[in-house]
C-alpha cells in the first residue's frame, strides 16, 4: 500500500462469540476472520492498526497475524463515567453473569463491591445462581461484553432481586439483539421494569437507531474513546 498509515476501527468484532468448536462440521470463524483481517497489506508506515472494543474472548487477541496491529480497547470508561454520575453512585455493586465475564472485567471495576453470577447445570437446564457477594439493599449493575436475546441477563435479574437488591441495570459494550430482542427490556405502561437502566454503546448502529429514546436504554458514545485510540 502506498498510504503512509492505515487505521481500520471495528468496534464490533462480530464473530467473537464463535471462537471454538462443540460439534463436527462448526467453523471458528473467530479465528477465520482473524485470519483474512490478519491479510491487510502493510503500509509504508508499518502495519496497519485495527481498533477493536471488548472482544468477546481474551484468546482471540492472538489470532491476528503480524502484519495487523491489534489495539483492544474497552468500553467501561465510559460505563464508570454513566455510574459516578448516578444518585445513588455510593450504593452501585457491580455484578458479573459468570466467571468469564468477571476474569475480563473486574480489575477495571474492582473499586465497586462485586457480586458473581454462575451457572449451574438441574438436569437439562442451566440455573443462574449466585455464587458470591451481597445483593441485599444495593444498585446493582450487571456487566457483561455483549447482549444477544438477554436469557442470561434475565436470568440474574431475578437471582438479584431474590437476593433483595433495591434496583437492578445492565451493561454490555455491544448490543447486537438479533431478532429485536432488545423488545423485552423495555419499561411497560404499567410501570413493570426489569432493569432500571440498560446501558449500551453505540458500537452495533442498527441497534442503536431502533432502542434510542426508547427507556430503559442509554446509549454510550464511543466517538472520544476511538479519536483517542486513533492517536496510536
């Protein structure tokens, strides 16, 4: 390439929840598309630089190739920023759906009281549990990578409020919500909620043209985090 850099920002690396196989015949098309990102000519400055936020498993920082430079950025700044501006900020737990989401997360979060989520498998059903930290009397936020149908975080939202916390919202960095699942987060006419706040960025656009001003959905810019990270 005769350009003296190039940037390619992907927000979004959309085949991140597909980085391994359960059965004959599946394709990682994690890796796979790793692999054709991976194929970008270099440029007379070097290779070029992909930005990618919160990708969905930490081995897949290790799937491009040499003549790529991966730059993983996240998304919580800004979540941190949306919960310090909060009224109840002194009250916020952070809750994470399962241990993988806790490994990617916590160290980011840990000035806030932390609440893990796990599954279990009752015959042919996984049952979200608590498994520890206190709910009771607390705003907890859910914070995961990304959201398709909401069955996981549905699911904790009812083991929280079990546990007696006071509110419960959400984060994930990418609302993808296929089929437009996104339909079952919202506030009813009859004041019924499951989350107070559902805070997603606006890294899936589709998504965000359709959930915007709609409550409980906030939607978070990532337009200052890639100006930054394009200042590689």
């Amino acid at each position: 390439m005769f350009i003296s850099s190039f940037t390619l920002v992907l927000p979004f690396f959309p085949t991140g929840t597909f980085e391994r196989m359960e059965d004959e015949g599946d394709i990682a098309t994690a890796f796979t598309l790793a692999r054709i990102l991976s194929n970008i000519p270099i440029s007379r400055g070097g290779p070029t630089s992909l930005v990618i936020f919160d990708i969905h498993a930490l081995q897949e920082r290790f799937y491009f190739g040499d003549s790529v430079l991966p730059c993983f950025e996240s998304g919580i700044p800004l979540l941190k920023q949306r919960l310090h501006q909060l009224p109840d900020a002194a009250n916020v737990s952070i809750a994470f759906p399962d241990e993988g989401a806790w490994k990617r997360f916590y160290k980011q979060l840990q000035h806030f009281p932390t609440i893990i989520c796990t599954k279990v498998r009752e015959g042919d059903k996984r049952i979200v549990r608590l498994k520890e930290g206190q709910a009771s009397g607390r705003h907890v936020v859910i914070v995961d990578d990304l959201v398709q149908s909401g069955g996981t975080l549905i699911e904790c939202q009812k083991v929280l409020q079990a546990h007696g916390a006071a509110k419960v919202s959400a984060y994930a960095t990418h609302g993808v919500f296929p089929k437009k699942s996104w339909e079952k987060f919202l506030h009813e006419d009859t004041g019924e909620q499951l989350f107070s706040y559902f805070w997603i960025t606006d890294s899936c656009p589709l998504t965000v043209k359709e959930v915007r001003g709609k409550s409980p959905f906030e939607i978070l810019s990532l337009a200052a985090s890639i100006a930054a990270a394009l200042h590689i």
